[in-house]
C-alpha cells in the first residue's frame, strides 16, 4: 500500500469509527429524550415527541449523510422500533386515563394526572423489546437482510463489514444490558419507594437524572472504544507489508438458463471465474472480454456489464459482469463445474449453500429485473391485472436493458401497487426523503 492508499484507508476507518460512534449517540439519546421532556412536558404531547423523533431518524438514515462507510443504521433503526413502541404505549395510556373518554372511577389508583409522565417505566422495557429481538434475529433481520442484499456488504467481506456487524450487535447488546439493569431500579424505586401525590428530587433523580447521567457516560466510553480500536488498526496497518488496493471482477457464466458454479472450500456454490486486479473504477466490455478469455480459454462468448459495488473495504470495488456462452462451450470448463438450471438455483438458495456474493448478484439482478418489468419508476403497475408477474428466466438476461446501477428500482419492488397503503407508503417516502436530495 502507498503512503496516499494508507492515508486513505485511515481517513475511511476513522469515518466508520465516527458512524459508528455517532449511530450509538443517536440511538441512545433518542431513547432517553422522552424521559428528559417528560418533567417540563404535558403528558398527553409526549407520545408527539417520540413520533417526531422516529421521523427525524427514518429522515437521517434515508439521507446522504448515511451512505457509504456510515451506510449500517441497525442500531438507529432498533431505537425507532423501541421509540414506537413506547409512543404506543404512551397514547394508549393517556387515552385510557382520559375522564371524558374512560369514567374516572374505572382509572388505575395509581395513576396520578397532575404529575409529570414517567416515560423511563415505559421506554425501558421498550428498549430491552427491541434490542432483544434485534440480538436474536441477527443476520436474519429484515433491515439487515435487505441492507446485506441491496449493497452488497456482509460480515467477512472486509474489516468495515465485520466491524458493522459486529459492533452493531455489540451496541444493542449494551443497550440491554442497560435497559434490563436501569428498568429493574427504576421499577423496584416506584413500587417501594415512589409516591404518586407529587415529584419530588429523588423521583427527578431515578426517572430523569439517572438516565440522563447513564447516556452521557455512555458517550465517553464509546469515543474510548473507538478511539482505541482506530488507534490500534492504524497501528497494524502500518506494520503490515506494502499492498495496492485492488478491484475484483467477477464473471457470471451463462448457457441459456443455466449458470456454471463451482463447489468452493467453504462448501457453498460460487461462480468460479473471478479476476483481481489494481484499482480501477471500471472497465470495459472489451477489457472483461480479454479478462474472460484468459481465464477460461474461450473464444466464443458474449460479455455484458451488470453493475459495480464498492467494497467495505478502503478503496475496494467489484466490478460484475455477465457472460453467454453456446451450447458448444458447455463442456469446456473444468470437471469441478457444474451447471445449475433455475430449480436448482432456487434450492440451493433455500438450503444457503450459495456463496454470499453470488446470492448478493442473483437476488439484485431478479429484484430489479421484476421491478423494471412489472412497474413503472412510480410504482405504477405496466399491465392492468393486479398482482401479474412476467417470467424471470436466466437467459434473458443477455437482451434485457435495465440498469442495475440504479438501486432506486429496489424501492419500486419494495413499495409498488400490488403493496398494501401503496399510497400512504408513498407520501412517507416523500415526507422522508427530504435530506435525500444531492447537493445544489
């Protein structure tokens, strides 16, 4: 690696320190938010601040400052189902407590209108939810599933991926820990020791002040962690010999609607043509042409750009490419190969023993193929019978002209009008789209 490559590679490892730290920062202080605005705020509006703070991070993580190296926001997106739960819970109650709405005298003993809400009984349990499931879901979460198969990042990808992954679930499982630990004072000082005629100091200390305390220490063992562990990467990276980044070109071998994979040391299914060379943004049909050749020894073979992902990795990229070979060609790969028709495809899928990269290609080249065929960029169904889907066959690839640069299309496949509150999905993507914009 060259002085400038390493320059780089700090400048993008310090950057995913900062997210990193940051998406600890949003998360938790959103949670704590509504304790804090619980002492000055009517409790009837502090549902409307925990509504206003899961639009203000769907916004943020929607927005430009959340892409690239700060793309991973499984941690905010835990605090915006915790924040939901607890706005719920929060609107449920008020409503129920509500004279002219419910008669008095069916309210809770307890339940005390003239003093402040005690939103950290509520957010608590609420955050424990939440990251709960998040720990138990892992790799399988919808937000992570989706991120994983949109921008093709995963854990052992690269030291950026692994370190998202796994600083996530790091993140969340402090979280509960702090959520299960916090919850247990604050509901053993309000059942022993709390008394519902008026707040007093120790109530402010245990509901508001302790939390509060608890967040902003939180904060500087973050910074300590990830100061520490930059700090540290820089110091390996130094030491190791000098490399270039490098570009990987992968080829995805075609002969009408079969692929060619080959059983990998891992024990999965991957194409088994694959080129590494220096950086390079991109390359030509003509250069990937010469690249194939000179790894399978063909000379009659068609070849076709799909898309480009960056790498995790600091100043990594994958260029992906298609390439259709004739029926003459099919035995001339290696005795290793094997031809997978659409069936076999789909089970191997199924029981995971495809390779991560080639399930990344192949659910990103169906999902916006689908999309391009069934719907305009609107979501706007291209044919009058509901819920119609063309056929996706292999083959096809080589004559179809979509763009699968454009990830926009993901969207469409995602929020469409064969989707329930098509409409109502539509204004919110909108509505949160705001910071999305490029710059002027």
């Amino acid at each position: 690696m060259t002085r400038l490559d390493r320059n780089v590679s700090g400048a993008m490892m310090s950057t995913v320190f900062r997210a990193m730290w940051r998406n600890w920062a949003l998360a938790f202080g959103a949670i704590v938010m509504p304790m804090m605005f619980a002492l000055v705020m009517r409790r009837l509006w502090l549902p409307m601040v925990c509504f206003l703070e899961i639009y203000m991070l769907v916004t943020l993580m929607k927005s430009r400052y959340f892409v690239g190296a700060g793309a991973c926001a499984a941690i905010v997106r835990m605090a915006v189902r915790a924040l939901v739960m607890g706005a719920l819970v929060m609107l449920a109650i008020a409503v129920l407590c509500t004279d002219w709405l419910v008669p008095a005298k069916i309210h809770l003993k307890f339940y005390n209108t003239e003093i402040p809400f005690i939103a950290a009984l509520i957010m608590m349990p609420c955050l424990a939810i939440s990251a709960g499931w998040m720990l138990l879901s892992g790799h399988a979460h919808t937000y992570c599933h989706t991120c994983r198969r949109k921008n093709g990042f995963y854990a052992g990808d690269s030291i950026v991926g692994t370190l998202f992954y796994r600083e996530s679930r790091y993140q969340a499982s402090i979280l509960l820990l702090i959520a299960l630990v916090l919850g247990a004072v604050e509901y053993w000082y309000y059942f022993a020791r709390y008394n519902n005629t008026e707040f007093i100091d120790p109530d402010r200390y245990f509901f508001i002040y302790m939390p509060s305390v608890v967040y902003l220490i939180s904060l500087g063992v973050m910074a300590g962690r990830y100061m520490t562990m930059y700090n540290l990467y820089v110091t390996v990276e130094d030491a190791r010999p000098e490399r270039r980044n490098t570009t990987t070109v992968r080829f995805l071998v075609f002969c009408d609607n079969d692929i060619l994979l080959r059983l990998g040391e891992n024990g999965a299914w991957d194409t088994p043509l694959v080129s590494v060379m220096p950086m390079r943004p991109s390359i030509g049909n003509t250069e990937a042409a010469g690249l194939f050749g000179e790894l399978s020894d063909l000379s009659d073979f068609e070849v076709k750009y799909c898309f480009t992902t960056d790498g995790m990795a600091a100043g990594s990229n994958t260029l992906h490419f298609a390439v259709f070979v004739p029926e003459s060609s099919r035995e001339s790969f290696g005795d290793d190969d094997r031809w997978y028709n659409a069936y076999m495809l789909d089970c191997a899928l199924q029981s995971g023993t495809i390779a991560t990269p080639l399930a990344t290609e192949l659910y990103r080249i169906h999902t916006i193929t689908m999309a391009w065929k069934t719907y305009d960029r609107r979501g706007r169904r291209l044919y009058p019978v509901k819920n119609y889907r063309p056929t996706f066959r292999l083959g096809d690839l080589r004559k179809w002209d979509v763009d699968y640069d454009d990830t926009s299309w993901f969207s469409v496949a995602f929020n469409n009008e064969d989707r329930k509150f098509f409409r109502l999905r539509s204004l919110w993507q909108k509505v949160t789209g705001i910071l999305d914009k490029p710059r002027s």
